[in-house]
C-alpha cells in the first residue's frame, strides 16, 4: 500500500526505471498492435477490391460469351492481351495507330500536366483573392460563373480557330476544364476559414505574408487539393475529346481511330490505358502533394 | 329483326376483324430504312429519288435516317445491328467491320450493293505549292489534312500510291492529319495545312476561297485510269436474302432516280443544293466534279477492290482472308443487264 493508501503492485526489483522500461514495452505493444491491424484493414480492403474486381471481371466475360457479343464487348482476357501486347509492342493486327502507344501516352500525358500546371498557376491564386478579398470577389466571381456553365468540349472549335490544329488547341481545352473545379475548391476553402484563426494570427502580429502562409493556404489546402483530384480526372476526360478532334497523337486519337476501324479490343485497351495513367497520375501529383501538405500540416476539413 | 350470328360466323368475323391490319399491310408499301450521309452532296441520289416519286412508284416506303458527315461509323454500325436495311454514305467501314467479323471466324454480315462519285477524291494544295507532278512534293513534308486516318480519300490516295507508284505512305514524307472537312478550307487559308484530300463540296470551296488550286483530281484519271466508286451503298446480307424482291425495288427505284438526273443534271442543281446545305453557286461549280449516279458493275467492284482493297490489305486494315465476292461485294440487286 502506498502513502495514498493504494494498492500498487509490487514489481520485484521495482523502481522508477523498471516502471518506464514497462510503460515503454507496453506503448511498443500497442505501437505493434496498431501496425497489425493497419495490415489487417489494409489486406481486407485488398480482398473485398480483389473480390469487387473479379466479380466485374466475370460478370464482363459471362456478358461477352453468352450473349455472343465479342465483337461489340472482347472478353476480359482479349483485352489484357490487347494492352500486353501494345505494352510490349507486339503487336497480332497491324498496329494502324502511328507512333507506338508510349509514345502516344507520352504525348497525352504531356498534354494533360501542360494544362493542369497552367490552370494551377491561374485558378488557385485566383480563388485565394476572390474568397479572401471581398470586393475583388464581386468583380471577378460573376464572370467566372458565366463562364462555368459552358461545356469544355463547346471550346474546342474554338480552341481550334484560336490555335490552330495541334497541341496548344488542346492543352487550352484540358486548361478550360482544370480551371474551374481548381478556382471553385481554391475559392471554397480559402472563404471557409474559421476567422478566429485569422484574429488569432494578427493578435500575434503575424504580417499579411505570415498570414497567408501559416494560415490561409494551410487552412485552404484540403480543398485545393480535393480540386486538383476532380481537375486531373476532368483533364484526362477532355484530352481524349480534344485529341479526338484537333489531333493526331495521344491516347484519344488511338481510341477514335480504332473505332473506325471497328476494332473493339484496340478501343477498350486505349480506355484501360487512360484509366490506369489517369490514376497514376491522380497518385503521383496529387497524392504527393497531398503528403508533403495536408498530412505534413495534419490539417483537415473540419 | 335481329340478327343471329352463328358461333362459325362470329370466329370468322373476329379472325378478320384480328387479321385485318396485316392484310391492310400486306398490300401497302413495303418499308426499307435507309441511312443516308447529310447534308452531303454525295448521297443526293435518295432525295432525288424522294422528288420524283421514284420510291412510291415501285410501292415503297422509304424510312430515313440522317447521319452526319464523319458518321459512317455510326451509319454503318446501326446497319450492322438491324436497324437499317440500307445506307449509303463512305466507304471503306464496310469491308472493315467484315475483316473483323471474318477474323474472329464468323460470316460477313454486310455487302456493298452498290456505289456512286467514282474517282470523287481530290488532291488540294495550297496556292504557295505549285509543283509540276507530285513525284516534285512526295518527299517534303508536307501537312495533308484528311477527315481521318480511316477516310476513303486516304484510302483512296493509298491505293493510288501503291499502284501507281508501289509506295506506301510510310514511303512519303507528308504528315497527314485528320480536320473536319469544314474546317479544311480555314485550315489551307491560314496556313495550318498544305493541302488537303477530301471530295466536292470542299474542293471548290477552296479554289473559289482562293485558299488552294485543285492538283489532283481522280474523276480526271489523275489518279490512275477508270477511278472507282468513291461512295458505297451497303445492305445486310439477311436483309438480301430475306427480302431481295424489295431490295430489287429499291434498287430499280434509285436507278429512276439515277435517270431523272442524268437527264438533266443542270435542272437537278437546285434538288443537290438543298439537300447539301450549299449554295447554288457552289453546286454548278461542284457538279462538274461529282457524279452521284448510284450504280456498281462488276467490273467497278473489282477495280474497287484491286485499288482500294489491296492498299487497306497491305496496310493492315482489312484480312487477307476476305474475298471480294463472297465477302465484300453482292451485286444481285442491281437490275439485270447492268451488272
């Protein structure tokens, strides 16, 4: 019993160092705990995605033979060894798509970062004044809004006749559409901040500069970043309609061309192809941005 | 009085009474879907044919689905599905969309039944290129817009290359890219471009525009003698078998239609106008140039096939294993004596 009258309990050779080598060995014990059930959660997300995935995947294969639709719907495996083989470059139909397919994915790539750096260089800046500076916000904002309803693809015979044929025409199409989920997330996160942070700051005598890097971009970012996620995704679906109509290279002239051709794998590889890209894509930029932002500042919407 | 109606008499009454609209049907005019390119000056032969009565003459109902310039695709594909008995529009998916269906072993599902604008394909360069024979710009490099790299004038102009001067494409050094024939002419007059392959009406619009001069033009044995049907009318092979007595009259009634033009081309002018969406003006200039005359011997699918076919052959686009008769063409509904 201890001078509190409490019951403790004795360890043999007991003293303060023994009590935090323990608490030690204990926080190593949950720390180890907790690592087992973050592979036990990350190997069932694994299982139900596998298992989601291989019911599409036989559902498709059923869908194709059954219905005798391979000509209109290729079976799974034709597809994989369609992508194998344009992956390899070895190729069963003459390849009738110009250059090989990583050059064609190089030149949509290309594309696709060219416009979402422009639309960030543009949007984001943008939105930080409008939703922090109210009467820049009534200036600006109705003109943007006017203009958001307009379909990306509406600015392609434009872009055309602006630009001419080629890869600038396209890159503005795919900046048309970053822009506006970048400005709109940007705008949102920068008005959402809680004010008592921005008081909290210029009690503090933290300078307009200090203000804004400590405290409004940080607080904005879980929203620019959620806009750079939709604008990447919105960039690979208008690169494929900008390349169908102004250009010769890029996954979206494969796909036109194999319709034309009527050939369905070559077509369902060209989708698979922009899928897989567009999420390495996703992963690459914004998932890095995202670590080296958000989870570094361990910021959140609240 | 009251009539009496026997239990006979009332079946028969009401087995009329249920048999009526088939028999109503059954002497009205036959329905045929067609699919046509529009507005177009190529497929006019069909609105001619609809002005003239051609259609009811031989007791037809024509249904007609329009499909855009760069819709054959589509066009070619709802035929393919049952959707249209006919469809008249470019050329080269036919074959195509049989290749494929050949290649994973099944029967070719389509035929080309017959073809218009023979030799409709011209080379357009711009008025800052003005060589003496093309052998002078093979090996420059040039930007050649073309509707897309599946078009029939690339196919067209493929075929010439191979048989004319055994080159391929791979062998020149032009860049060929794929503008909307709309946009070809504003393409050529700022410079984009330097020449275009595409069909009337582009062509005139760009001498007239002063965007270009017409350096080829395949109507004129620029491209190798007896120029085939750069159009193509296709038909499912179901729809041959099955109904060929109709598909007969549709023929006989597009051939009214192919009299009633060429016995006045001149007259027709305004007909071709309307339909494609042009002006007058551009129509008489064009004329000159196209022959929507819709008609296919024997002689012409072959030529056809040795031009065109091979050159998609040796690129690729279509099997070796197709053949052109059994495969490609039927001529069976082309009136006798003709083919």
């Amino acid at each position: 019993m201890n001078s509190d009258g409490l019951l403790t309990e004795q360890i043999p050779g007991a003293g303060p160092e023994a009590e935090v080598l323990a608490a030690a060995e204990v926080g190593s014990k949950l720390s180890e705990y907790g690592r087992l059930r973050r592979q036990r959660e990350r190997r069932r997300r694994f299982r139900r995605g596998a298992i989601g995935l291989a019911v599409v995947l036989c559902a498709w294969q059923f869908m194709a033979v059954a219905y005798n639709l391979q000509q209109i719907l290729p079976t799974p495996l034709v597809v994989a060894k369609t992508v194998f083989n344009a992956l390899t470059m070895h190729y069963e139909q003459r390849w009738l798509y110009g250059p090989n397919i990583y050059e064609h994915l190089a030149a949509s790539f290309v594309r696709a970062i060219s416009g979402f750096a422009v639309a960030a260089v543009f949007a984001i800046p943008l939105g930080l004044l409008v939703g922090r500076i109210t009467a820049f916000r009534e200036y600006v904002d109705p003109i943007i809004r006017s203009l958001y309803p307009i379909p990306g693809i509406a600015w392609i015979p434009l872009a055309i006749l602006w630009f001419g044929l080629g890869n600038t025409a396209v890159i503005f199409v795919v900046f048309i559409a970053e822009f506006f989920p970048l400005y709109f997330n940007t705008e949102a996160g920068a008005r959402s901040i809680n004010p008592i942070l921005v008081d909290a700051g210029r009690c503090f005598g933290a300078t307009r500069l200090t203000l804004f890097r400590r405290v409004i971009l940080p607080a904005a970012i879980p929203y620019i970043i959620t806009g750079m996620r939709i604008a990447l995704g919105g960039a690979w679906r208008m690169i494929v309609a900008g390349e169908m109509l102004a250009s010769q290279t890029g996954i979206g002239s494969v796909l036109m061309e194999s319709r034309f051709q009527f050939r369905a794998n070559d077509l369902m590889m060209a989708m698979i192809l922009i899928s897989v890209v567009g999420f390495a894509t996703e992963k690459l930029i914004v998932g890095t941005l995202e670590k080296k932002t958000t989870q570094k500042w361990e910021v959140k919407v609240l | 009085m009251t009539v009496r109606l026997s239990r006979r008499g009332f079946v028969a009454s009401a087995s009329a009474f249920i048999a009526m609209p088939s028999i109503v049907s059954a002497t009205g005019p036959d329905q045929v879907h067609f699919g046509v390119l529009h507005p177009n000056l190529t497929t006019v032969i069909h609105e001619i044919a609809k002005r003239t009565g051609a259609y009811e003459r031989h007791n037809l109902k024509v249904v007609e689905t329009l499909f855009k310039s760069g819709q054959t695709v589509e066009g070619v594909e709802q035929l393919w599905r049952g959707n249209l008995d006919f469809y008249m529009g470019g050329a080269p998916e036919i074959p195509r969309l049989n290749s494929r269906l050949i290649e994973s072993g099944s029967p070719a599902p389509l035929a080309v039944v017959s073809g218009a604008n023979p030799g409709h394909t011209s080379l357009v360069l711009s008025n800052k290129l003005q060589p003496k024979s093309i052998d002078e710009i093979l090996h420059k490099p040039l930007r050649i817009a073309v509707s897309s790299l599946s078009s029939v004038h690339l196919a067209f102009f493929r075929g010439y290359l191979l048989a004319e001067k055994h080159l391929t494409t791979k062998d020149i050094a032009w860049q060929f890219v794929a503008v909307r024939g709309g946009d070809m002419v504003p393409a050529l007059l700022t410079g984009q471009i330097d020449g275009f392959l595409h069909s009337e009406p582009t062509t005139t619009l760009a001498i007239i525009n002063k965007a270009g001069h017409m350096f080829m033009h395949a109507a004129n044995g620029d491209m190798g003698p007896n120029p085939p049907p750069a159009t193509l009318m296709g038909s499912r092979r179901d729809f041959i078998k099955n109904k060929n007595e109709v598909g007969k009259r549709f023929m006989r009634a597009i051939f009214d239609a192919n009299e009633a033009y060429e016995k006045d081309p001149s007259a027709m002018a305004p007909v071709i106008a309307e339909w494609s969406g042009q002006d007058e003006k551009i129509v008489r200039l064009a004329e000159k140039r196209m022959n929507p005359v819709t008609s296919l011997t024997h002689a012409q699918a072959q030529k056809w096939w040795d031009f065109i076919g091979m050159a998609m052959i040796e690129r690729g686009e279509l099997s070796p294993k197709l053949r052109p008769f059994e495969d490609v063409f039927d001529l069976s509904l082309q009136p006798l004596g003709h083919s």
